[in-house]
C-alpha cells in the first residue's frame, strides 16, 4: 500500500522516469533539488510523517526502497 | 603573494619537498605550517579571525558530539526498556541542546562576517535613510576584510552543520581543525570543501607519487594558461569598455559583457584548475568547481556547472533547510488560499530559492547591484519553473523536439546570452551605472558592422591571443565531455606529451599577460 502510494507520488512527479530502475535518484542528478523538495512535501503530507534537515541526505532519496525505508523508520518514531 | 606569481611557486616548490621529507606522520602539521606560512605572505595579518573560527568549531563540534554519545549512552544504559514516546522526549531534548551549540558557533562566524563585510553597507545605507530626516549619519567602521573570509567561514559553517546532523564525527584536535580551515591553496578563492571530503586526505600521511605530481603539474600549466592567456588578456577590454559605458552604444556594452563572460570563467576555472593541481601534487584530491557550465541548456542547469561548491553549500545549507521549515510550508499553505494547487505547492521552494538568490548576490557583494544580480538569477529561474508547462505546450505546438541537436544548441546559446546580459551587474561600478547600461544595451542597441568597433582601443595582439586560448579551450571542453582527457594524454608517448607541456608553457610566456591588477590576483578573490 505505501509502496502503491509512493510509486503514484513520483509518477506525478516526473512521469517519465521509470523510478523501479533507478537507483542514484540524486546522485546522478535525476532528481533536481526543486523536484527533491516538492518530494518531501508530497511525503509528508501522504504519509504523515515529517522529514527533517536531517533527512535530507542522498542516500535517502537515490531509489524507491530508499525512500520506503526513511518513510518507514520516520512513521516508527512518530 | 598570489597563486599565479613566481615567487609562490618557488615556495610551493620548497614547501612540497618538506611535506615528503617529514615522516609521514607529521606531514599534516607541515601543511599546517605551510598554510599558515602562505596565509601570512598572501598579506593577510588577521590570524585572529581563523583562529577564532578553528577555536569556535573545535569547541562547539565536540560540545555536540558529546550530547550524541551521552544521548546513546543513555537510551543502551537505561534501566528499564524506554517507551516510543519517551525514547523521542530524549531525542528532542538532545536536539534541542545540540541546536543551541550550532546556533552558538553560526552567530559568533557569521557575526564576524556580516561586521566586516557588510558592516560598512549596512551603515552606508542606514545613513541615506537618517539623511532622509535630518540625522547624522554615523561613521563607517573602515574594518579590513581578510582574504578568503566568505569562502572560509561558509566551509567552516558546512562541517559545524554536518556535526548537527551527526554526517560527520568531529576532529577534537584544534590543530587540525585549523588546518581544515586555513589549507593554503583553497584558501583565499575555495573550493568550499566538505569536511568528511577534505579532512581525512588532510590529516593522513602518503610517499610521493610521480603520477601524482606529473597530473598536478599538466592541471597547474591548464590553468594558468586560461588564466594568462583568456582572462589577463580579455580583462582590459571587458573593464575598459564598462569604465566608458557613458560615451560607447548598447551594442558595444553587449560585446563587453561577452568578454566579461569569457575572462571571468577563464579567471576563475584557471583558478580552480591551479588549485585542484597543487593539491594533487600533495596527494589529496580538492572539488571540482566546474563540468562545462557554457553547455548548459537553462540558467538552472548552468547554476549546477558554475562554482560548484558554493551553489552545492547554498543548496544543501540553506535551499533544503528553508524550504521545508515551517514558515516555508505555511508560505504555501497561504498561497493555496488563493492559487492553484500546483503553484501553492511550489510556494516552500520559491521562498527557499528567493533566499538562496538573495543570500548569494550578498555573498558575492556588500552592495545593491550584486543583490539586484541575485535576484535577477533567482526571477528567471523561478520563472522558468512556474511557466514550466506553458513553455511544454509552446513546444509541443512549435513541434520542437526536445532532444533535437539544434534545439539543444539554441538552449545554450539563450543560456550563454542571458548569463552575459547579467554580467552588467559585476561588470559596472555601481548599481546606478549597471541600470544605465541595461538601458543602453536595450534601447541604444546599434550593431557595429564595422568589426574594429566591437573592440574599442585594444591592442589587436591581445585579442588574437584570447582568441587562440578560447579555441584551445572550448576544444578541450568539448573532449572533456567525451572522456578524461588527462587519462587521454597519459597514453600518449612521452614525445606527444612533453610536446603539449612544452607548448602550453611557451603559450603561457609568449601570449600571458600576467595581469595582477585585480585582488588577490584574481576576480574571485575579492568576494
């Protein structure tokens, strides 16, 4: 279900891409710092989870089960 | 003493023997030594402030580090199994001690910076407004800025944030820290380096290498002939022609900004090529500042290619903290009282964006033509995201392909001409005067058919030298873009290679103009 919600968050996003592939979102520049930050809005508010400064590291963002997993550890700590 | 004098080479000469001479475990105390040595010779006496920024970063990073390790120590050493919301109380509490060390350190370097910096802007400005009712004005300060203190303290800031977040373990030696902070070649100019980049290649001990010192070498002579031969030549034409914007047309003003272009990236990439070979010599490997910024396709694009390490702090340090703090995220929820949703959402970003354009006009100037110049990057920039999908729907109704070659050759030379048109703002003294030349360059705009006029009074020899450096330069971006070139050369026999060396140096001696009129030597040592 998160993962179903995730994949339609970065389809709306960057329809294009096929995100499943890749796995260096940032680290090859795919994802730009505006497309980054529009992301973490798009999280926050579908996931009720509030990603921090301290979040915000390339290894983060760089692939879909990255993302899965930082959605995942930041619900646990709510 | 700047990096592109003799006399800094002989030195560098010596200081390298030392540094392989020494065992390999005091080889950092000689950078040290060395780096203090050149900060002193480049004529700067106000050891004070680096000590202080090294004094404060050493307390402040280890204060932090401490409340991270007590906090662990805590939650394993805890007497009974914590709840969810217990264990998140103490994370909080610890945060919240952490950011107040962090906050320490950011008021005390930023303080200094924003004194002797913008200290005399700030009352110049203060006293055309008590002007306006009648009060006297009050003194300005004179403070004397020391070289390198934007680049320096904005490194300085970066590791204090990566302690923050827990990125980076902090050095508890202070000695080492200074080292960090006051490393010689990067030291008036940058690259910004990362900490958890820069330190450990810093504080390790190496043996020589020949590869190393024969790549550091083939960097230094690259650089210093874009610097020698683009730039020094290129720089009294661009300056020349802005120093008589009253007497000369819109046209001539355009061509200016061209060359301004041209000896600014030549000045400063040379710089930073210099720079990236003096510290492969000793082994350690420096960012680079710049991947072909003239082939980018839009101004945002160009941004991620041009001074690399800065537009990467702004973004990491202040793009993603501002724009998803609080104030940002309420910016847009007001904005989607009355917007569509897709700009509203866009409302956290744009807020971060106008911060970071206003924060590196500043940086780049105390002065209200380079904030002007920020804001203008940050206008177009900003627009171009917002119209986004009118410009798809042009496009697609033009039936412009996007990856078609002439349109992506169209892309960047739009790219190029819009970087150029904003470098009226360094390129004229005062924002009154870049104001006129916008004017004139919009509404005075008489094409030159006779070409001696693009070039006013300048020696003719001085432009076929540019030009030779420019050819020789834009071949070489260009091979960059299809693999390593230095990997390229290497392969070559010794003849081939010795052959480019030997006509890069005699390029260098026989078209350099070894023009150090400008601070520091260089453009970018003045901000």
């Amino acid at each position: 279900m998160m993962r179903e919600e995730l994949m339609e968050i970065l389809e709306r996003l960057r329809p294009e891409l096929e995100f499943e592939k890749e796995d260096k979102l940032i680290d090859d520049g795919i994802l730009d710092s505006f497309d980054l930050v529009s992301l973490i809005g798009e999280i926050n508010d579908s996931f009720d989870v509030e990603v921090s400064f301290d979040d915000i590291e390339p290894e983060n963002f760089n692939s879909v089960e990255a993302m899965l997993a930082l959605i995942t550890k930041l619900q646990e700590e709510e | 003493m700047s990096v592109n004098q003799l006399s800094f080479f002989a030195l560098f000469f010596l200081s390298v023997i030392l540094y392989y001479c020494v065992p390999r475990k005091c080889q950092w105390m000689a950078l040290l030594g060395i780096s203090l040595l050149f900060y002193h010779l480049m004529g700067v006496d106000n050891f004070i402030y680096v000590l202080v920024t090294a004094g404060t970063l050493t307390w402040t990073t280890g204060k932090m580090y401490q409340i991270d390790c007590c906090l662990e120590e805590e939650l394993k050493n805890a007497p009974a199994k914590l709840t969810r919301s217990e264990k998140k109380e103490k994370k909080a509490q610890a945060k919240s001690r952490k950011k107040r060390w962090l906050l320490c350190m950011i008021f005390i370097n930023l303080g200094i910076l924003l004194v002797l910096k913008y200290g005399d802007f700030f009352v110049h400005n203060a006293n055309r407004i008590l002007g306006v009712f009648g009060i006297d004005g009050m003194n300005k300060l004179g403070l004397v800025v020391p070289l390198g203190l934007s680049y320096y303290t904005l490194q300085a800031i970066g590791y204090a944030l990566d302690v923050y977040k827990g990125k980076s373990v902090p050095e508890k030696n202070p000695c080492k820290v200074l080292l960090f902070v006051t490393f010689f070649p990067q030291m008036t100019q940058g690259p910004i380096g990362r900490f958890g980049e820069l330190a450990p290649q810093l504080y390790v001990g190496r043996t020589f290498s020949y590869k190393n010192l024969s790549y550091g070498c083939q960097r230094i002579l690259w650089g210093m002939m874009k610097k020698t031969v683009i730039a020094d030549n290129l720089r009294p034409l661009a300056t020349g022609i802005f120093h008589q914007y009253k007497t000369v047309d819109g046209f001539t003003l355009f061509m200016a900004c061209i060359y301004t272009t041209f000896q600014i990236y030549a000045d400063f990439s040379g710089y930073s090529d210099i720079v990236c070979g003096i510290g492969e010599i000793y082994g350690i490997r420096m960012e680079e500042n710049f991947t072909q910024p003239f082939f980018s396709k839009s101004l945002s694009e160009y941004w991620r290619r041009w001074h690399i390490s800065l537009s990467s702090w702004f973004r990491d340090y202040i793009f993603y903290p501002a724009s998803i703090s609080k104030s940002a995220v309420s910016f847009g929820k007001f904005g989607g009282r009355f917007l569509p949703p897709r700009i509203s959402k866009m409302f956290p970003a744009v807020f971060a964006l106008s911060l970071v354009w206003i924060s590196t006009g500043l940086w780049h100037d105390a002065s209200w033509r380079y904030i002007l110049w920020g804001a203008a990057n940050g206008a177009i920039i900003i627009s171009a995201i917002i119209l986004k999908p009118q410009f798809d729907a042009a496009k697609a109704k033009l039936h412009i392909r996007e990856d078609g070659g002439l349109w992506q050759v169209f892309c960047m030379i739009r790219t190029f001409l819009i970087v150029s048109l904003l470098k009226v703002f360094p390129g004229a003294g005062s924002t009154i005067g870049s104001l006129r030349i916008f004017k004139k360059i919009f509404f005075d705009f008489h094409p030159a058919l006779d070409y001696t006029l693009w070039f006013m009074d300048m020696e003719s020899y001085r432009l076929i030298y540019a030009a030779i450096g420019l050819v020789l330069f834009l071949i070489v971006s260009i091979l960059q873009t299809k693999g390593k070139v230095r990997d390229f050369l290497a392969a070559k026999p010794v003849v081939v290679r010795w052959a480019v060396y030997l006509f890069l140096l005699s390029l260098i001696m026989f078209m350099g103009a070894f023009d150090s009129t400008a601070i520091g030597g260089f453009e970018y040592a003045q901000f």
